[in-house]
C-alpha cells in the first residue's frame, strides 16, 4: 500500500500541475496574462498558476479557463501509460502511470461532485461561481459525476489488472477484485482524498463518502 500512496499523491501531483499548465494557456488564448507558476505552501505545495486580469465574462471564455485541463489531463495520462506499456518499463513506471490514469479519469467527476459542497473551489465549482451561479445545478452535477465515476471504473478496472498480472494473481474474480483494489481502487481513494482535503476542493466531512465510493465502484465493477 506505501508504493500505491506515494503513486498516487505523485500523480495527483501532475495532474494539478498538467491542469495549472493548461490553465495558463488557455487563459493566453482569451488574453489573461500568464506570470508564471508558484508552489502554494497552504496547500501542501501544489502548483498554482498566476494569472492577470482582464478575464472575458463570457461563458465560453471562462469555461475555456477553468476546464482546459480536463481534457489535456487524460490525453497525457493515456499518452503515458501507452509509452511504458510498448516499451516495457520498469514495474514502478508502470505503477506510477496506471495510478495517473486513474487520477486523470477521476478528474472530472470529482470536481463535479467536489462542486456540491459549500464553499467548494475546483474547476467546477469555479466555473459556476464565475457565472454568478454558485448553486445553480450543483446537485445535477452531482448525479453527473457519480455516473461519470460508474463508467470510467470499469474500463480503469480492466487496466488494472492488465497490468497487475505481473504482480498479483488474476485468475478468479475475488484475485481480480483484490487486485484492482491495490493496484488502483488505493490510489483512487488516496487521489480523490487529496484532491478534497488537500488541494481545498471541498473540506465538508460528509464529502468523505466519495472516496470510499470510487474504492468500492472500482471494486464492484471489476469482472
């Protein structure tokens, strides 16, 4: 469990820079100033990009801004797990990229449900508060990421143990269940833990019910 923790706070870790990154450009492409990148000592030293003012108050524009990063998230991800999947890296390459997917593919329907909660930042909840809607279609957001999460787990699940046959067996269901639960269920619950309490996503305690969501999903839809 110590190598899949580190995994995934290692993945989270990109994944917020990757996301930060295609923030600032994209915010270059609607003519908001990118000054950089800086490390945020109040929340655990992830990356934070430093914009200018002068954000258009129109929806594309501020939807461009505040989603940019999740499609570029997944692509690099996949990109990822690809190159070490054909080149047959080391086992800890390949662990690292598996729990980046993971992270990446629960992006999304964390930030969505993330964006329920009162007070909430993250993608989401930004793009709402920017519209002058903070509370406008949060719960329907909601049941969109918890079905989000229902069908990413499974393609995730199978990943999983594609690449965790090497380590584990993977020869009934109940080893399969076992398998995705370490090799990606784990990073999935560490993930999506940092991404509400860490990164300040929601710090509501009922919000601790999603983590243990995304561990059981993957665990449920494992075949």
């Amino acid at each position: 469990m110590v190598m899949q923790t580190i995994a995934a706070l290692v993945a989270t870790w990109l994944t917020v820079a990757l996301d930060q990154c295609a923030r600032g450009l994209a915010g270059l492409a609607v003519g908001v100033p990118w000054h950089g990148m800086r490390l945020e000592p109040a929340r655990a030293w992830l990356p934070v990009v430093v914009q200018g003012q002068g954000l258009p108050e129109t929806v594309g524009s501020v939807a461009l801004v505040a989603l940019a990063g999740a499609a570029l998230v997944p692509l690099a991800a996949l990109a990822l797990h690809g190159l070490v999947t054909v080149t047959r890296s080391a086992g800890w390459l390949r662990g690292l990229a598996l729990a980046w997917l993971v992270v990446a593919f629960l992006w999304v329907p964390t930030a969505l449900v993330a964006a329920v909660a009162p007070s909430a930042t993250g993608p989401v909840a930004e793009l709402y508060t920017r519209l002058g809607e903070p509370q406008a279609g949060r719960r329907a957001a909601a049941v969109l990421g918890l079905v989000l999460m229902v069908l990413v787990s499974g393609p995730l699940s199978a990943t999983a143990v594609s690449v965790g046959r090497a380590w584990m067996r993977a020869d009934g269901p109940e080893f399969r269940r076992r398998l995705v639960r370490v090799v990606a269920g784990w990073p999935g619950l560490c993930a999506a833990a940092a991404l509400l309490a860490v990164a300040g996503w929601a710090r509501t305690p009922w919000m601790a019910v999603w983590p243990v969501a995304v561990l059981a999903t993957m665990h449920l839809r494992t075949r």
